[in-house]
C-alpha cells in the first residue's frame, strides 16, 4: 500500500508536468502527418475521351510516375493484400499480429526476414523516403500509420499506396507498371500479371533482367497458390496464372498522339493526367492513314504530313496527327515538329472567308462579275495557277475555280486592313504583321496561318449554319466563333440561350450557306486544262491551298457534322514540285472522310428566313437596272439589299434597224434607229471574255458616214502586253542578234485596224489579230498604237541588258 501510496504522491506531485507531456504528445500525434504525403513530380498522362490510354511524358525526375490514380483492378487490390496485409480493413494502421509474426520469423531466422509493416506503415515509409529497417523509424511509422487511418479510408490508403510503391529501375506506381511491363492498363491486367506487381514493390531489384528472374517467379506462383487456399481461384486458374511469363524487357510506351500531348503538357503544365475530346480508334486509324501516304510521298521527298479531325457542334478535335514519324524512328526531318500549331504560307486557303465578308457587307452576290485579266499594282503580277484568264467571272465561280486575279481584285476593293482584322476575329493569331506589310498577297499565300486556327475558321462557319438550321428563332451565340479544342465539352451542357441574338456578330448563315455551296462545287483542273471534280457522295465545303514555291499543300474541308484539314510538305520549307495542294493533301482529305461515320446531319440546308429576294443582272450578276438585257431573281444576305452595285456593264444604244451598225444623234436622225441593249466590257477584258464565251455579242462598230463627227468615247481599246512602265530584258539569239519584243492589244471592234508606231517610227497595221514583234535596242522606248478613229493608247518601256 505504501508503494501506490508513493506512487500517487508522485504523479500528484508531478500532474503539470505529466498534464503538459500528455498535451505536447497530442498535440504531435494530431500535427504529425503532413498535408502533403507526396511531393514527387509525376508524369504527364494523355488519354482518349473514353478513358483510354494516349500516351505519356516521363516526370521531371526521371521516373515514370503516373498521377495518383481513381481506381484500382479488383485483381490486383486482392493480391496485394493477400501478400502485403491480409487484415488491412480490420485494423487501425497497425497490425498486433503482424508484429508478433515478424518478431518470430525474425527470431528463428537469426536476422531480419520480416518487418510487419502495414500497407498503411508502408505508405508511410515512402512518403518520408527512408531507407533501411531501423527500429526506431517503425516506431515513428506506425504512429503517422495510425494517425494516417483517421484521415484518409481505407480505399484512399490502398490508390496512395499502389500510385507510389516502387516496381523496379524507374517506374513508379501500379499503372506506370503495367504499361511499361505488360503494355497494358492495370484494369486489364490478368491474374499472373497482378500477382506479379503486388510481390514486386516487396523486393523491386527482382525485376533485374538479368537475374533473380526464378525469385520473382517463386514469389509470384506462392501468391498464386495461397489464392487458391483463399478459394479466391480454383487450381486450374492458378496453374493457367503460374504459367504466365515474367515481363522481359521493359515495353515503350505507346504514343498514339505524341504532339498533342506534348502541346498540352506545355499548355497545361506537368504532372496531370488529362482526358482528352480524342477519339482513340480514329486517332489510330489517321495515323495508319497517313503513314501509308508517308511511304509514298518520300519517294517524292516529301517528309512530314499533319492531320485533324474536329467536331462542329462542340468543337472538340476527334483526330490530332501533328506530324508523322519516319518507321525508322528518326528525327531527320523534323518529325517532333508539331505542323497543327506552326505558322506556314497559307497559299489559297483564305480566299473563302474574303468572299463570305463580301457577301455578308452585301457588296457582291455568288453571280456578280470580277475581273480576270493580267494586272499589274505597284508593280505587283499575279497570275492564275492555270495561266489562263477568263476574262470576267463570277465571285463564285471564282471560289470555285481558286482563281487569283479576281480574288486579289476583291481584297482590293474589301481592304487589306479590313480583311486582316476579320481574320483575327475568326482566330488566326498568327497574323503579326502590319496590312502594308502583308498588301494584297494576303490572299495569296503572303500570310502565315496555324492549321488549327484556319481549320477552326471554317468549323466555327458550319457550327453557326447548323445553329440557325436547328435554332432559327435564336440563331447566333457570342461563342459560336470560337477555337478547337482537345478538353472534352462537358456532358449535356445547354447554349446560353439567354445570351442568343437574331443578328450575326461576324458572319450570318445566309452568307456561310452560299459560301459552302460554291465550296462544295471546287474544281481541280487536270493535266490538261479541264475541270474534273473529286468524286465523293458525301457533302464537303473543301478547299485546298499552295504556297509560293510548292512548299506548302492545304487541303480543309467542312460539312454539318465534321471539319478536316491536312498539310503536305517539309517542316524544313524545302518546297517540291509536288507540293500541290490538289495533287498532294485533298486525296488525304477525302480519305479522312471516308474514316468517319456517315450522317444525315451532314448536309447543309438553306436559311431561307436569312435570306432576302433581289432581281440582278443576269449575266454580271448585280443589281438589275432597266437596261439589263435579262434578270434573275437570287436569295441575299439583307445587306445586299441596299449595298450590291447596280450593273455597270449594260448600256443602251443607238443602232440602225438592222442592228449592224451603231449610230449617234449627228449622223442619223431618230427615225432610221432604235436603241437596243448591250453588253459594254472593258476592251481587255472582252478580249478574254471572247475567247471564252463565243457566243458573246459586242456593240456593232459605228456606221462608217458617222465617224467624222463621233462624240467623244472612251478608248475603246487597251494593252495586253506590256504593262506601263515595264523593264525587259531581251537575250542575245545564236545569230548575235536580240530577240524580239511581242507586243499586244486588243480593241472592241473585232475588224478595227490598228497603226503601230515605236518611237516615232511606223511599224506597220494590223487587223483581226492583234500582235506585232518589233526589234527594239537597249534603253528607253515609247509603244504607240492608234485605230482608224485616231484614238490611241501608249506605253512606256525599258529594254535591258545582261548585267543590268
């Protein structure tokens, strides 16, 4: 008695102190796990949009360490805690039994063979990363284990485990695991396969190649057998499982869309695992796909090719092939170069947008005439693909055609500056430079443009078509000009229909609609010179594109349910001959198209509720005013209504009974004619024109008792070849003599007879066909051509010389 009496004086004596330490050791045990269990880099993980697994970046210290994961197979949770900790969901982070198993085990060993460790004291263990068994560390893991147990369950305890336990060399985590040894997700793994990582983190020097390969086969078949006690398998499973081989040489992992994960691990940062809108099964097939035309094309030396598919209700890209690598697996030409993103020579791609503004300001209809003749800016040329000029053409036909003179003409007319502006309105970012710089070769392939972006021009054009198609009474949405994008739209998510208006922001569905459908009709021209379509029963609005020097090949095309784009060439700029966008990147694109799933949605419909009625010429295609030979009635974008020009290429006049010859008010009186209506052109475009429309009627010449008097007219007449101010140069012949000039006019009248002069000097007259070849010095001369009338026209020239 008088020992407790003692006892209890003691501890009365003492109570602060022991009230204090009690205090300081709850207050430790309370604040002794960290916020943070893990602080390691991991891997940035790409998947499909269905979960399946893209690809991966290794993390920043050198280990293959996926983000923790959401779910653990069934197999292998069974299997690690048969071999790890049996009464993980009965005990509280630390196992009684455990101990006293180890301690014997260790006992008749003589050494250390056991620690009886939880998974939980486990987990512990590598959060601190310590190494060895000393005591005194298993003390401090079991309290963080128990303390552990009252902030996480048990399910989180195992995904933290299996996420960080360590399997051999540097692959970190159950799922990093199973790709790098079994090229498969740990949901998939077999029951010899999920034995096998659950033995593994026990003792991951095993998993050497070159030895202790029986061990770990020993430890993996005894896991397999206790199984079969458990009645967790029957012996023939087990014996199936035992015969499994254990994983040779770590496996590569797959890389189905390297570029886009590479894209959004920079976009987005490391250590995320992210589920992406890609549709793995057509992400696999675009690669096959392309790769087939890669073993053709670098016959031709041509290296890299890049391919997208997106979805235009939402957006979200299906397809990401940045570029393709050699089967060799080199790098020689730039195959990690992603081609979606870089800025290239747009070549023809952006003629349509240009013509869709147009439509949309009302300043042209699909019919309305432009001219397609030789020109000359400020000393910039143009010239068609095809070298051959029509002469007037409609905006349409244009488009389809891919003409250059008429659409450089329109962006004349439109503004550089304008047109650039839009374009960045549609999300072309890669637009840097000032409107002077760009000038009007911006139609032309003088811009710099991202296949993404374009291609996002033209979806976002079909995503509000479709929209007014499904939603007349609320048609056009804030966002519905807007990027492609690779993160997945959210499931069931609803347009703010709150936010919806009846007039376009950038462009209405009237102006989109007929801009697709003179897309849908694009022409290629064959070898020699026809027009012959590329045959598809699908619809697709396509075009394709070529840059200066053949070192770019575009092909994009749209319908109502998907937007594809292609780029052919070398990430180097070397250009080929080949490198036509007709020729090299739309037989991919229409390849593409035969991957995806036909659908009624597909075709567009006309917004005929969008559309406005207005009677035009029918041959220029504008405005009809009452001289107009003959008009038609077309659908419009409202704007036409009051912007379109009238036609300036009717003119009423006086002809004699016959309609021979051409009169005026001092050489015939009314009663000897009548006034009759015709098409007046200008004298170099009637030249083309004519060639091209033989059934195109000019204006009769004047009655010849009339011409002594003729009122004054505009030069009926105009220069083919040269342009005003020209420099040539002429080379020597064989004979020592310079070659000759060849000049050419064209006049109105086809019987006119031309006088030709050079410098003063007559050179003779022509008639019908209009040419001469004149041999001409070096320096400065002055052309002068003059008809019967006495009008005449002039140009200016400089000969050179070699060395000038």
């Amino acid at each position: 008695m008088k020992i407790f009496r003692a006892f209890g004086r003691f501890l009365y004596r003492w109570r602060y102190l022991w009230l204090l330490s009690f205090s300081a050791a709850l207050l430790f045990y309370i604040f002794c796990l960290p916020k943070t269990l893990f602080k390691d880099p991991y891997s940035f993980v790409l998947l499909d949009r269905k979960g399946q697994f893209l690809g991966a970046r290794i993390a920043q210290d050198g280990q293959w360490r996926f983000p923790p994961t959401d779910s653990l197979s069934p197999k292998y949770v069974r299997c690690l805690l048969e071999f790890e900790d049996r009464r993980f969901y009965s005990h509280w982070g630390i196992d009684i039994y455990g101990f006293g198993r180890a301690i014997r085990d260790n006992w008749q060993a003589g050494k250390v063979v056991s620690g009886g460790s939880t998974i939980s004291m486990q987990l512990m263990r590598l959060s601190r990363k310590r190494k060895g068994r000393a005591f005194s560390q298993k003390i401090m893991e079991s309290i963080l284990a128990s303390r552990l147990e009252w902030s996480y369950s048990k399910d989180e305890i195992l995904k933290l485990y299996a996420s960080h336990a360590p399997f051999g060399g540097n692959v970190v985590g159950i799922e990093a695991a199973a790709w790098r040894y079994f090229g498969k997700s740990a949901q998939e793994l077999s029951w010899g396969e999920a034995a096998t990582l659950a033995v593994l983190p026990n003792s991951p020097a095993l998993i050497h190649l070159g030895r202790n390969r029986s061990a770990l086969k020993n430890k993996r078949d005894r896991l397999l057998q206790t199984l079969v006690k458990r009645e967790v398998l029957d012996s023939l499973e087990a014996s199936l499982a035992q015969k499994e081989p254990i994983p040779e040489a770590p496996l590569p992992l797959p890389q189905e869309a390297p570029h886009l994960l590479e894209r959004a691990r920079q976009e987005l940062g490391d250590g995320l695992q992210l589920q992406s809108s890609v549709d793995r099964l057509l992400q696999l097939q675009l690669s096959a796909l392309l790769q087939r035309y890669h073993r053709d094309y670098r016959q031709q030396e041509i290296y890299n090719i890049a391919a997208l598919v997106a979805d235009i209700e939402t957006g979200e890209i299906l397809a990401y092939v940045g570029n393709i690598q050699d089967e060799d697996q080199s790098d020689a030409h730039a195959d990690d170069v992603d081609l979606i993103r870089a800025e290239r020579s747009t070549g023809s791609i952006l003629k349509p947008f240009l013509y869709a503004f147009m439509l949309e300001e009302g300043l042209l209809s699909p019919k309305s005439w432009q001219s397609d003749v030789p020109i000359s800016i400020k000393g910039y040329r143009p010239t068609n693909y095809s070298g051959q000029y029509m002469g007037l053409v409609p905006a349409g036909q244009a488009i389809e055609r891919s003409l250059n003179i008429p659409l450089v003409l329109m962006l004349q007319e439109y503004g550089v500056a304008k047109f650039k502006q839009r374009l960045r309105s549609l999300g072309m970012s890669s637009l840097h430079r000032s409107p002077q710089d760009y000038g009007l070769s911006l139609i032309l392939g003088g811009a710099e443009g991202r296949l993404d972006e374009m291609l996002g021009g033209f979806a976002s054009m079909a995503r509000t078509l479709k929209a007014y198609e499904e939603r007349p009474y609320c048609p056009y949405l804030p966002d519905q000009f807007r990027p492609l994008s690779y993160l997945p739209k959210v499931a069931n998510e609803q347009p703010a229909l709150e936010n919806c208006s009846a007039q376009p922001q950038l462009l209405s569905a009237g102006a989109i609609y007929h801009c697709f459908q003179n897309m849908q009709r694009l022409e290629r021209p064959a070898s020699e010179g026809a027009w012959e379509y590329f045959e598809s029963a699908r619809p697709l609005a396509w075009k394709t594109g070529t840059s200066f020097g053949f070192r770019d090949a575009w092909a994009m095309g749209v319908n109502g349910k998907y937007a594809l784009g292609v780029w052919v060439g070398n990430a180097a700029g070397e250009g080929r001959p080949e490198l036509v966008g007709v020729q090299a990147a739309a037989p991919i694109l229409f390849d593409i198209l035969d991957l995806l799933p036909a659908d009624e949605a597909e075709t567009f419909v006309l917004p005929k509720t969008e559309l406005q009625p207005l009677m035009v010429c029918a041959h220029s295609g504008y405005r009809a005013k009452e001289n107009c030979i003959k008009k038609e009635r077309l659908l419009l974008p409202p704007s036409a209504q009051s912007q379109l020009p009238t036609c300036p290429y009717h003119q009423q006049l006086v002809v004699d009974s016959a309609e021979q010859y051409r009169l005026h008010a001092n050489c015939a009186p009314l009663a000897e004619s009548k006034q009759k209506s015709y098409l007046m052109l200008p004298p170099l475009e009637a030249h083309y024109y004519r060639l091209r429309q033989p059934l195109y009627e000019p204006p009769p010449a004047y009655r010849p008792d009339c011409l002594a008097d003729l009122p004054e007219a505009p030069s009926r007449m105009q220069f083919i070849y040269p342009k005003q101010d020209l420099k040539v140069f002429l080379p020597i012949d064989y004979d020592g003599q310079r070659s000759k000039l060849v000049l050419k006019v064209t006049h109105q009248d086809n019987k006119a007879k031309l006088h030709w002069h050079l410098d003063q000097l007559y050179l003779g007259s022509t008639q019908d066909f209009h040419e001469m070849e004149v041999q001409a010095a070096k320096g400065p001369h002055t052309i002068v051509v003059m008809d019967e009338l006495g009008q005449s026209i002039k140009r200016n020239i400089e000969i050179l010389s070699e060395g000038d």
